[in-house]
C-alpha cells in the first residue's frame, strides 16, 4: 500500500473514535437541585418583570453546563405573563445554575441595570413565588415527544434551464 492511503486510513479512523466519544459524552445530567430566575422584557412597554431566585428540583443540565430545555421553562414564564399578567408577546429569559452565590450575582447584575440606568426608565416589578412557580421539565419524556418528524418531500418540476424574468412574466417563445 502507499503511505498517502496509510495516512489517509488513519486519519478516517481516528475521526470516526473521536465522534463516536464525543457522542457517548454528550447526554444531559441530573442534578438533584438547581436555582433560577427569570427575566420577562418587551420591546414595546418599559415593563420588566424579574421573578423571584427559586429553587427547582431535578434539573437537567447540559453537558457544557448549560441548563437543559430553557424554552421550556422561559415558555412557563411566558404563558404566565400572557394568562395572569395579561401581557402578551413578551421576551422570556431564564438563568439556572447549581451554585446559588452564581444565580444571586446575575439576578443582582440584570436588577442594578434596570433599576439603575441612567439612559432609560424600567418599570421594574417583581413576580412573588406564590404567584408563579417554575415546574421541572423531565428532558427524557420532551426528548421523545420532541422527535423530529420527517416531512413528506414534495416532487419538484424540472429545471429547463431558461429563468424567467424578475417581473414574473415568461419570454416569448423563441423564433425559428
């Protein structure tokens, strides 16, 4: 055999353990407790809403430690502010972690410049745990539900080559 087909079978090789490694690592993890709060802002009114820190049980968390089904929970806060706060087409933020002092410094963060700013004036309210909760969202069962379904692929005509014009109208037919 010759060295560039050596090389070459190596390398094949080598890329194929390196995916199939970082596939086996790549599944979301249990952690038995997590804190989060969540920001709800519009670009149309000067309305923010901030929840209060809470803390959730059995969150799932990526494994680049980012938190597992955020449109999930930030759809919780989205629907409870559209159902109870009438305020709809709101943007929906939600920050976890697993370190309480990480949660407490953000939340302090985003509440000093909303509270704090000097170029534009918030009306900052804060939503009670009493009014709303966040509800552990189990990744396994929205994994499956989730799945993707694969849509019907419709036949497309064939190209004869000839485009028509931007102005939608098709050429005259050419002369002989």
């Amino acid at each position: 055999m010759k060295p560039n087909r050596h090389i070459a079978i190596a390398a094949a090789l080598t890329m194929l353990f390196a995916f199939s490694y970082s596939a086996a690592q790549a599944k979301n993890v249990v952690e038995k407790k997590a804190y989060m709060f969540g920001f709800s802002a519009s670009f149309n009114d000067s309305i923010v809403y901030f929840t209060k820190i809470q803390e959730v049980d059995s969150v799932w968390f990526t494994p680049k430690k980012m938190l597992a089904g955020r449109s999930n929970y930030s759809s919780q806060l989205r629907s409870y502010c559209e159902n109870k706060l009438d305020q709809p087409k709101r943007t929906c933020v939600v920050i976890a972690n697993k370190n309480l002092k990480k949660v407490e410094k953000k939340y302090e963060k985003m509440k000093k410049m909303y509270t704090q700013s000097k170029k534009a004036t918030y009306d900052v309210r804060f939503i009670s745990e009493e009014d709303f909760k966040f509800v552990t969202v189990n990744m396994e069962e929205a994994k499956e539900e989730a799945a993707p379904k694969q849509p019907e692929k419709k036949e497309k005509p064939k190209k004869d080559g000839k485009r028509p014009p931007r102005d939608g109208k098709m050429p005259p037919p050419p002369r002989k």
